[in-house]
C-alpha cells in the first residue's frame, strides 16, 4: 500500500472529519446576517416580504422569464405548478431522478409513468417517452440532472405533437443554459431548489418560474392557501410560502454565484486530473458546445467490466477514509416504494437507468474541498483499484458497508 492506506486495512482515515458530497456552500456572511437584522427591523417575517419579493425579482432577471413565485422547497413548486396545469391521469418522469419529482406528482393523485435515460447524459431520453405515452398521459417532466439542460428541443417537439404539457424540474440548474437561454426559461414553467445542498441555496427553498401570466397567478395563489384578498378564497391552495430568513440567505448565495461556478469549475477538473488512467474510473464531462454549466455535481462512473472493484466496494472504502461520497439515485425510482409495488415490471422498460444506477458514485466538491483534499480522495481511489484482491477480502462485510445500506 501507498501512504494513502486505507482504513479498512489498518491505519487512521486519510480526514479526520467527514468530507460529505453536499456540504452547503455559504456566501458573505455578514452581508447575510445584515440582511437578517433587517428582516428583524421590520418585523415581517413571512408573507411576502422585502427579500421575498427582491429574490423573485433577481431570480426571474436570472432566468430571462417574466415571473418567479418563491416558494418553501422544490417539491412544493412542482406539487402547485401539476396542480396549476390542471395534470391528471399519467405524465412522463425519467426513472433515474430525485424520488421528489415522482412524489410530487403521486401526492397529487396523478400516475408517474417511468421512461428511461440517455446513458451519456443521464438525461430523459425523448425516444423512450415517446414510447411511453398512453390515452392517459397529460404531461412530461424533464429533469436537467448534474445542471445538464435536457434534450430541449426533442422534448417540446414531443410534447407538441402528443399535446402534453411540458415542464421541468431544474433543482440541479440554477445558473445553466444552453445556446445563450438560460434554464426557467423552457416548457411551461421550470420549479428549481435552493435547498442547503444546492448550487445557490436559500437554507431550504426554491421557485417556480415561468413566462405565463395566467399560470403565474394561478401558481402564486395557490401558495398562499388560494386567498385571492384578505377575506377571499378562490382556489384550493397549500401554505408554500418562502419565508424571509430564507430569501435573505437566497440573495446572499446568488451574489456569489461566479465564486461557487469558479470552485466547482476548478475542482472538476482537478478530479479530472487526478484520477485520468485509473482503470474503469471516469467523470461526466461538462463538454456540450454552447452549454454553461453549474458544474454542482463531480460525477464518476465505475465500469465494473474495467474497473478491478465494485462501484459499491469503492464506496465503502471512501467511507471508511471519512469520504461520504453518495451514490445518487440508487436503484432508480422506479424500484423505490411506493413506485416499485406499484409497477414491478418498470424495470423492463428502463435498462439504461438500470445501468447507469449501478455505475454512478457522486464525489464531494464546493467550497469544503480544495485541491489537496482532492488529490488525497483521488489518491484513496487510485489506491484501492490498484489494491483491489485485498480490498475485497477486507471490506466485504464490514461494518461501514452495512451502515452504508441502512441510511
């Protein structure tokens, strides 16, 4: 062994603390705790404030669209904009997502209908939802995994000639755009997060933006419990409301936009570096002409027919050196309750996710990791391919792979 030894065969973790994909990044922080006082002067809390009201602002500026409704997370902006359009019966989502952009749509008692991914971007394949589509079927959901924007055009011409509604889960893409458009300006309205983990985050949050007028009232509503005034309701509405704590933190995040875009950028490329001819180890590239990227999400993919260890196995070591890599979104949500007794025979529709759900292994970046914490995890991975006979006699069974396969 080099002196990057591993944990499960003797030695100390290469960190003493925790090193988890996900760590929030944090803008100014006095600019933050000022914009908190103020909030505190004022007294108004929620309900559509001050730093509400300039978010939505900012963030509709952002995406190039008429309206952005700040709301309490993602899930709650795609649950209003469903229910907004008015989507029934079954509507198209990829199987390899977030469980939330299925849930939101179960929640609202409408049948998500799995379809299957482009293996070299992770992105719905406009093929496979075209196979998909039924009687029944009113809407398709796109998600622009990794910041990646989908296959754009495919996808509304799909939507066109089915008639379906179209529109997108962006929680990956604040920030991206494809061919000079920015992402919130596709299909009929886009719903971001600005969840802690997120590229920008508000603490917990996200928006939904949109250039249709009346679906932006409807949408802006419907958050508010469907009060049309003070004494009057004119919708059945929820409380997804954004409150001002979390709008202060939501414009403090998005005035370091260029800083976060510069350490993703640059730790990307530093794991690109570091790990180049470890066998069966590569990156998603962020190389799409005319695309800008967030660049969030370090993405690896293990190819067990190259590489000498498990994808699984390699995860367990990592977190054994106290490198919480995580492997985003194991096994699919096609295979996830309540989805997978719902339809046991989605499998058989999505062999690409079924691939690429055992390949992917999601890598730690921002703001809590440097080049040196890079080259220490690279040298981890390097190590334990390199070792991997006594890797699998060591970790097979081990304590840390059975935490890993209960949380």
């Amino acid at each position: 062994m080099n002196n990057a030894a591993l944990v499960v065969l003797g030695g100390a973790p290469a960190f003493r603390e925790k090193l988890h994909v996900g760590r929030p990044n944090l803008g100014d922080r006095t600019r933050l705790l000022e914009r908190i006082n103020g909030v505190l002067d004022r007294r108004w809390l929620s309900n559509n404030g001050a730093c509400v009201q300039e978010l939505e602002r900012r963030v509709a500026e952002q995406c190039g669209v008429r309206h952005c409704i700040a709301v309490c997370n993602g899930m709650v902006g795609l649950e209003v904009v469903i229910r907004a359009l008015d989507l029934k019966g079954e509507v198209i989502v990829p199987a390899f997502t977030f469980v939330a952009t299925a849930h939101a749509l179960h929640w609202q008692q409408v049948t998500p209908v799995f379809a299957d991914v482009n293996p070299q971007t992770h992105n719905l394949d406009p093929r496979a939802v075209e196979r998909m589509i039924t009687p029944r079927t009113t809407g398709i959901i796109g998600v622009h995994l990794w910041g990646q924007p989908c296959d754009l055009v495919e996808l509304q011409r799909v939507a066109d000639q089915h008639r379906l509604k179209l529109i997108y889960d962006a929680a990956h893409a604040f920030g991206c755009a494809r061919g000079g458009r920015k992402v919130g300006s596709f299909g009929a309205a886009e719903v971001f997060s600005f969840h802690a983990t997120k590229f920008v985050n508000s603490l917990e949050g996200g928006a939904i933006v949109t250039n249709d007028d009346e679906l932006a009232r409807r949408c802006r509503l419907m958050t508010n419990f469907g009060f049309l005034g003070f004494d009057q309701v004119g919708y059945v509405g929820t409380n997804g409301k954004m409150d001002e704590f979390s709008a202060a933190m939501g414009l403090t995040s998005m005035e370091s936009m260029a800083d976060f875009m510069a350490i993703n950028r640059a730790n990307h490329s530093g794991y690109q570096r570091e790990l180049a001819g470890v066998p069966g180890i590569s990156l998603l590239p962020y190389a799409t002409p005319g695309v800008d990227y967030n660049h969030q999400y370090v993405v690896a993919e293990v190819d067990e027919a190259a590489c000498p260890l498990s994808r699984d196995l390699l995860l367990d070591v990592l977190w054994a050196e106290n490198v919480v890599a995580r492997r985003y979104f194991y096994p699919g949500v096609h295979r996830m309750e309540p989805y997978r007794t719902l339809f046991p025979e989605a499998w058989r529709n999505v062999p690409q996710t079924e691939r690429v759900a055992r390949r992917v292994l999601i890598l730690p970046t921002g703001q809590c990791v440097d080049a040196a914490a890079i080259t220490k995890i690279c040298s981890l991975i390097r190590t334990a391919v390199l070792e991997a006979s006594e890797v699998r006699r060591r970790v097979v069974g081990s304590p840390f792979q059975v935490h890993r396969e209960l949380i």
